[in-house]
C-alpha cells in the first residue's frame, strides 16, 4: 500500500479536523496511521462498508490495516451526520497529503519531480522542429555550448506544434538587427532595432516569424552575470526555448499573456534548471533548487500568496517561488498534465479552468494545499 500511495500521487487538504469527510463519492482522511507512519489529508473512494459500529469515536487517527485491507474510521461527517467507529474498504486511493516528517514530504515531491522529467524528456516527440543559432563573432564561447543544447532538448522533446526555434547571443543591436532583416523579413533597420529591443539581457521574441531567443552578451559581460549568476544564465536557453513551446502550446502569444506570470515563468524556470541538470551544467539539488528558495525569500515575495504572484513587478520575485510552485504541481501530478494547461487554454478556456481540466483539482485547492506546504517546500533536500 505505501507503494500504491507513492505511485498515486498525494493531495493536501486544509481540513484540519480531525473528522473524515464524504460527500457520497469521496472520503477526505485529515490523518490515517499505517505502519509507523502517519499520512495527512488522504482521499479515498470507498469499496464497501463493512460496519457502522457508531458509539463515542475512539481515536483521532485512522486505521488502514494492510492485512484485512481495511480502514477504520474513527468518526466520519456524511450529509450532516458523524458516524463514528466506521469500517470501509478502499476501491482506490485518490490522493495523499502526506506525512509528519517534513523533510520528506519535499524529498518525495522534488523524486516525484525528477522522475517525471527524466521519463518525460528522455523521448523526443518533436522531431523534426528546427533550431538555427546566431552567435555574434567576439561573444562568450560558453553560450555556444549551452545554447543548442538546452534549446534542442526542450524543442524536440516536448510534444508542441513548434516547427522552428531561433536563438542568438549579438554584443550589439545593430548585428542583431542585420539578422533580423536578412533572416525574418524584417523590412528596415529601425524596425529591427524596435523589434530587438535590445536592452534585456536575455529575452523571447515569441511570434511567428520569430520564434526567437536573443541574448545580449554585452549586459552579461558587463553585469559579470555568467559567474555572479551562474545557475540563472545556465538555465536560459531551456527557459527561452520554452517560452516559444508554451506559445506553440496555447496556440498564441496573447494568450500566453493571460497566465498569471507563477505558472508562466515558473514553469520556465522548472524546465531551464531540471534541464541544466538533465545537460550537466550544474545540479539541480545542489545549485539549483537553492537558489530557487533564496529568490522565493526575496524582496517582498513571502508577503505574497502563490494566487497573488501574477505579474511582472519589483513587489516580489515570480521565479524562485513560481519555480518551487511548478516543482510541486509536477511532483503531484506528473509533467504532462503541466503541458496539457496549455492545451487546454488553446481550446479557448481561461487559465484557471485549464487547470482545473488539466490537472484535474481547482486551482483554489492547489493554491489551498501549496499554502499549507509552503515552509515545508521551501527547505532544501539534499
Ligand atoms: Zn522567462
């Protein structure tokens, strides 16, 4: 069974009575005692009543006895009646909070996390999408090995309607610009250099016919970013790339515009840095993950609920903490339902019943369960 709640997956309720709750298809377990553990907010769907035994209820946790198969209850709310002293089986498990050691609930979300990755991204499912790379003559080397890696890999392995992919590190907007006019039609200088928008040290010009990633190595050389930002600029070209995959995804760029900037960039941080560690770059537990938690404890961001993190301003930092939210949500539920949002934003639903269609909760609840967890997510694991 503790196998079975491994591969299911876990959900965390609030519900922090100590009562079960059924609503006739469900039964939210707040604590139930297997083994030496004890796992919170477990939701089932039951098999059989067994008995209604009724009485003073005789425990605050449940019991799940592995060699009966049994579940007994200690006191269960049903359409405004408590029932005490239950005996049920399970037909299956839904979901499972977790358990009382908080370190661990995070090692098996940041496992859970990985091995979705691993399995995910090592099939290529877009084959034949094609990436071409602009590397100004006099630009850091370094880019030339990261750059066709890390965009490769995330275009041709995530299922998308991307066909192309374009990624250019230029140390001055003019030769930038010249690429754009001699190889996306770009018509005269000054809308190259409008089009660039050159100041940005890494950006995605994300329309067709773009599909363009750009990095301005002169900001980097000059901010030293490569050695004071060493996690941060070995996750770009994956995070860039993505940025094209999830437009591809959603089928537009103002759609895209639409999801609130946790998931947008958060879920581009989670593929450029589980990438970077995929490529061998650097590691994801060791560099990675903990500057993720630093930058979700910057500025103003523990002020802020996750529900709260939706747009570009200095109030708070959407990466780091939309980074730890996106880990969770794919530890949880496995990467693809991550893509499958996008998808389902493509059909014309909004952001928030795209989620609820793709990963299959409400959005409220997730926020619900990420909240209840945060301190606990954002210690590291090693
Ligand atoms: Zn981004």
């Amino acid at each position: 069974m503790r196998r079975l709640f491994l591969v299911l997956g876990f959900l965390f309720a609030t519900n922090c009575d100590a009562t079960d709750l059924y609503d006739g298809k469900s039964l939210t377990i707040p604590q139930v005692f297997y083994k030496d553990t004890i796992y919170t907010n477990v939701i089932v769907s039951l098999g059989n009543v067994v008995s209604v035994g009724g009485g003073e209820n005789s425990s605050l946790l449940d019991f799940f006895d592995e060699s009966s198969g049994q579940l007994f209850i200690s006191s269960v709310s049903f359409s405004g009646n408590i029932y005490n002293n239950v005996v049920v089986t399970i037909a299956n498990i839904q979901s499972i909070g977790g358990s009382q050691s908080n370190q661990s609930l995070t090692r098996m979300i940041v496992n859970s996390s990985k091995n979705s990755y691993t399995r995910y991204f090592s099939q290529i499912r877009n084959p034949n999408v094609k990436l071409t790379t602009y590397f100004q003559p006099g630009s850091n080397p370094l880019w030339q090995n990261w750059i066709p890696k890390g965009m490769n890999l995330v275009a041709q392995a995530v299922d998308s309607t991307l066909t192309y992919a374009n990624g250019m590190v230029a140390l001055d907007e003019n030769w930038g610009a010249n690429i754009l006019q001699q190889n996306f039609n770009v018509a005269t200088n000054t809308q190259a250099i409008n089009i660039l928008n050159f100041s940005n040290p890494y950006k995605t010009i994300n329309n067709a016919p773009f599909f363009l990633s750009v990095w301005n190595d002169t900001v980097a050389t000059q901010t030293n970013s490569i050695v004071n930002d060493p996690v941060g600029m070995r996750q770009t070209p994956a995070h860039e790339v993505f940025h094209s995959v999830q437009t591809a995804l959603a089928n537009g760029p103002s759609t895209v515009s639409t999801i609130p900037t946790w998931f947008k960039e958060g879920h581009c941080v989670y593929i450029g840095t589980y990438s970077s560690d995929y490529l061998g770059f650097n590691s994801y537990l060791v560099d990675a993950r903990p500057w993720a938690i630093q930058r979700a404890k910057s500025a103003g961001t523990p002020n802020f609920l996750l529900s709260q993190i939706v747009g570009y301003v200095a109030d708070y930092d959407s990466y780091g903490i939309g980074e730890i939210a996106t880990e969770f949500l794919i530890g949880l539920f496995g990467i693809e339902k991550s893509f499958n949002i996008y998808k389902e934003m493509a059909k014309g639903l909004n952001f928030n019943d795209s989620f609820q269609k793709a990963i299959g909760i409400n959005i409220k609840t997730f926020y619900s369960i990420f909240e209840a967890n945060r301190q606990t997510l954002l210690l590291p694991v090693n």
